[in-house]
C-alpha cells in the first residue's frame, strides 16, 4: 500500500453503475491523493474469467463459488498499475472482454463469491492510511465506515458513448445496443438479492453526464480533502 502525500487520510469508496467512468476517476483521485487504489470489479471480472476457463455454468452458484475459491485471484493496489492475475497468469487484458462482460453479473451475483471476494477486499485496504476503493457495493457493504462515499452516475446514452469512444465503435446501432446493455446490467444489479447496487444513504451523488473527467475528479479530491478535520490531517 502506498503512503499518503496529501492531507488526506482515510478511505474513499466509489460505487456506480457500469459505464460512468468510475475507474479512470478513481485512478485520478488515488494519484491526486497519494492513495493506494483497489478495483473491486476487477476483482469479479477475474472470477468471471475463472469460471469460464473451468467450463462452469455462471447460473450454477454452487460450482461458480468453489471455482473462484480455488482460483487465486491477485488484485493489485499501485493507482499507476493494473495487476489482475488468475492462478498466476496474467488477465488484466481479458477481463474487459465481451464474453467477461457478459457473464459477470451472474457471476457477481452468487453470494459465497461476494463473501470471499469482500473479505479479500478488506483485507488488502485494511492497512492503508489512504485508499480509494471503486465497485458496485463499497460503500453500502465493504467499507460502510469510509470517510467519503460517492456514487459516481451518468445518462445511459451518455456512459453508452463514453464505452464507444473506449472500444471505437462509431455505428448507431452498435452504440444503441451498447445502451440496451448497460440498461440491462444496471436493472440486474439493482434487483439482486446480495449487495445491490444502490448508493449508500450518506453518500455524495454526483452525476457526470455533463462533466469531463478532470471536473468530477477534482470535485472528488476537494470532497475528500474537506471530509477530514483539520486536527486529523497530516
């Protein structure tokens, strides 16, 4: 974990639907902050990418939950950095895959992975003095003590052009169904059982349908930077 350089100390969580931005901006306030950085959803994606090279069905919970226990997933936690690793092989690249972003709700959504993978979460923050955590359920179910909780959104449409611009799809059609998808997920995470993707309710919504990435990461950073007390800060 990396030492703090900032006044900050303290944990960050940053929740959102798929889609808003969430890593890149949680990459930038870690920088900004000194902070060490964990993503969560890399985490499930590397699961994802478990159950699939072992052959499993992601509906079949039980046999989705003994594959990821015995996976060894490896999440690393340099802002700077993506470390993603699988039984010691190297997936930072395949876990952004469509067939991953396919399964991985279901995947995500079985609650013996939940279990494991938010106990490994605590784990690797549990000695930081600085940490922003991105995902899905930091802020309501892993860290509900954090110092700062934001819930980062955006428009459909928008985060719809945001992942073409990422993946550079330019036909309509493909942007639209990009949309369709992200509807989906976001309807499939917030109705699950386990840790659904709600904000938490002392979280700080912000919407960045109409906002650069530079504008909601200082936004981010002055939040935190404001949610310390003067005589707590180094």
């Amino acid at each position: 974990m990396s030492t703090p350089q900032s006044p900050f100390r303290g944990s960050v969580t940053l929740d959102g639907p798929s889609g808003t931005g969430k890593s890149s901006v949680a990459r930038g306030v870690a920088a900004r902050l000194g902070a060490a950085y964990l993503d969560t959803g890399a985490m499930y994606r590397a699961a994802t990418v478990a159950v699939l090279d072992a052959g499993v069905d992601p509906a079949d919970a039980e046999a989705v939950a003994r594959t990821v226990a015995e996976a060894g997933i490896v999440v690393g936690t340099e802002a700077g950095t993506e470390r993603v690793e699988v039984g010691g092989a190297d997936v930072a690249a395949r876990i952004r895959g469509a067939e991953v972003t396919r399964a991985v709700s279901a995947v995500s959504a079985v609650p013996a992975v939940r279990r494991q993978l938010v106990a490994q979460q605590r784990a690797l923050v549990a000695g930081a003095e600085a940490v922003v955590v991105e995902g899905r359920d930091i802020g309501t179910v892993v860290l509900p003590d954090a110092t700062l909780k934001v819930y980062l959104t955006a428009a459909p449409e928008v985060r719809a052009q945001r992942r073409a611009g990422q993946l550079g799809v330019t036909d309509a059609a493909e942007i639209a169904a990009l949309a369709a998808d992200l509807r989906r997920r976001d309807e499939y995470d917030s109705s699950r059982a386990d840790s659904p993707l709600r904000p938490a309710e002392d979280a700080v919504v912000v919407d960045s349908s109409d906002l650069s990435q530079a504008q909601v990461v200082d936004r981010i950073v002055l939040l935190a930077e404001t949610a310390v007390p003067a005589g707590e800060r180094r």
